[in-house]
C-alpha cells in the first residue's frame, strides 16, 4: 500500500519549466541556424564569430524585451481585476459571498457547505478568496515581469553560447558540421529532459524539438547557399 500524505505533481514547474526551455531551445536553434546560414555563404571564420556574437546579443535583448512588455501587460490586467474585486467588496460585501458560493456549488458542494466554505474564507480573506478562486490568481502564479525578462535572456544567452563557442574552437573547415552536431545533441537532451519534468514521453520531447530545430537549420543553410552563389 503506497504511504499517505502530501502528493507532489509537476504541475507547478511548468511556467518557469516552459520559460526557460523555450528561451534555451530559442538560443540555440537561432544562433546556431545563423551560424550556418553564414558558413553556407562561404564567409570567413572570423565574420562568423561576429554574426554568432551579434545574434546572441540581439536574441537575449529581444527576449527580455518581448517577455517584460508581455509579462508586464499580465500584471497590468491582473492588478484592474484585484483593484475591480476589492471595490466590488466594499460596496456589495453580501453579494460577493453569494456569488463565492455559487463557485462552491457549482464545483460539487452542497448549497449548504459552499454557503459556509465561503463565509468561512471570506472571513479569513475576502479578497484573496475570491482572487484565487474567482479569478484564478495565487501568489504562485502571478506575474514578475522583470523575473521573467532575465530568466529569458539568461536562457537564452546560455542557448545561444553554445553554437559560438563551438565556432571558436572547431577547425574552420568543419565548423558547420561542428555546430549541428553539437547543436542537434543538446536539442535532443533539453527536449527530452524538459519532457521528463513535465511527466510527458521523453522520446516524443526529443523528437518534437530535434526535428522542428533541424527544419530551421536546413531552411536558413539553404538560403545561406544560395546567396553565396549568388555573390
């Protein structure tokens, strides 16, 4: 028989889980397919390093930028609705437990238990109560804009230096053959790894992520090739 007690689920990672995966998977499918867009275009070693350098800049400032403005507009439209309920309770404070219990009941209570649940919580915290169970917020889920604009640039950056630094170290010969197959192992392990964590099929993770990432990364060589011929 398995023990009682607190069960533990994966659920309460998966925002900072999705934040971080996608700024890493973003970093290095980006740098690394702008990398060999340039190498396909037969530039020099060096004008490489610059592009790789250029794009990890680029990409870790536009991700921070992107999720503080997005993040920032949450915690905008989330502070009305906590400033709309609390008003709502110091002019109509009987009507607001009417309706906290009408949740109740609709979620599986009896009138007569939603009706004390609510009286009960409402006592203990009126505008939390109905903030978590009316409007879906908790102090867990709300939003940080800031947070969110460095966990993404971070990620992203940590992405992206992947790509570059195997540019400054592989021979100048084999450099796009270097970045893919470093680039291609890392996609499948953060694929996969972010599929553990969140209770998903490793497999399925590793190839969603290693066959979308390679996608990009033939689409932008072929355009590097092409351009190159055309020079």
């Amino acid at each position: 028989m398995r023990a009682r007690g607190h069960e533990r689920h994966n659920l309460g990672g998966v925002g900072w889980l999705r934040a971080s995966v996608l700024g890493a998977n973003d970093g290095i499918v980006s740098t690394s397919s702008l990398i060999l867009g340039v190498a396909a275009a037969h530039s020099s070693h060096a004008s490489i390093l610059l592009s790789g350098t250029a794009a990890l800049v680029a990409g870790a400032m536009s991700m921070a930028t992107g999720e503080y403005v997005s993040v920032h507009s949450q915690a905008d439209t989330e502070a009305a609705a906590l400033a709309e309920e609390r008003s709502e309770l110091e002019n109509d404070f009987a009507g607001e437990r009417r309706e906290l219990t009408e949740i109740y009941v609709h979620r599986g209570l009896d009138a007569t238990l939603a009706k004390q649940v609510a009286e009960q919580l409402m006592a203990h915290d009126a505008l939390g109560s109905h903030a978590r169970d009316e409007l879906g917020l908790s102090a867990a889920s709300r939003a940080r804009p800031l947070q969110a604009a460095l966990a993404s640039a971070g990620s992203f950056s940590i992405g992206a230096a992947l790509p570059l630094l195997v540019v400054a170290i592989a021979p100048p010969a084999q450099v796009m053959l270097y970045v893919v197959a470093a680039s291609m192992l890392c996609l499948l392990l953060l694929g996969g790894w972010s599929a553990k964590v969140g209770g998903a099929d490793i497999r399925t993770g590793a190839l969603r992520v290693g066959f979308w990432s390679a996608l990009a990364m033939a689409a932008t060589t072929l355009v590097g090739a092409v351009a190159g011929r055309i020079e």
